[in-house]
C-alpha cells in the first residue's frame, strides 16, 4: 500500500501541487506588484525553478521555488518580503512586502485539493478509495 501511496504522491500530488503554487505564484506574486526597477522574466513560473523532492521512506512531498539570481535566493526573498536590495524601487521601501505564494499553496492543498488529488490517484491504480 505505501508503495501506491507513493506512487500517487510522485505523480498526481506532485503535479497538482506544482499547479496550486503557480497560481500562486500568479496570483499572490505577480498580480500583487508590479515591478519599478527590473523587467519581469516570468522565471518564478519555469519548471526548471520549482523544486520538487519526493521522500520515498516518509512518503513527504516537498514543493519549493528555487529561483535564485547572485546567489541570492529570489524565491524566499518575494516569500517573506525581506531583502530586496533594489534601494530606488517601491517595493525595497516597502519592506517588509511579503506575498507568501508557497504558504498560501500549501494552505490551498490542506483544504481539499491534496486529499482529492491523492484519492484519484490512488483509484486510477485501481485501488477502492472511499
């Protein structure tokens, strides 16, 4: 059965949860501001910048931007709202400026969409999931 279970995690879950924080990252990021100093490159939206790790032994799915630029880690940054270092843009004097588009996901997947997710996965392995 855990093995299903991770079946359904690495696949279904993954992908809905992947959806959930780019219409986040729509949503709580880039329709909240719009940017002063900088174009917008749409990078927060690239597969290549959301990571995904699947613990097989905990069965945990972890689901995370990693776009970074400097070294610096722009996900986390935007996340939290601390340590924009643009000094003539709005939104460094606005700090802290918070648009929490990874918690606000999380909270989204709680309410329903994991658990739905994770039941039709578990049934197109042709598990009886009630």
């Amino acid at each position: 059965m855990k093995g299903k279970i991770n079946q359904a995690m690495s696949t279904d879950v993954k992908k809905e949860a992947v959806k959930t924080l780019k219409e986040h990252i729509v949503t709580d990021i880039y329709d909240e501001y719009d940017p002063s100093v900088y174009v917008r490159t749409g990078g927060l939206l690239q597969d290549k910048n959301i990571q995904t790790i699947m613990d097989e032994v905990t069965g945990v799915l972890s689901v995370r931007g990693v776009r970074k630029e400097n070294g610096k880690d722009i996900s986390a940054i935007i996340e939290y709202g601390i340590g924009y270092d643009w000094e003539d843009s709005r939104i460094a004097k606005m700090q802290p400026y918070p648009r929490p588009a990874h918690e606000n996901a999380a909270i989204e997947m709680r309410k329903g969409r994991f658990e739905k997710t994770l039941i039709n996965g578990l049934r197109k392995q042709g598990l009886n999931v009630r």
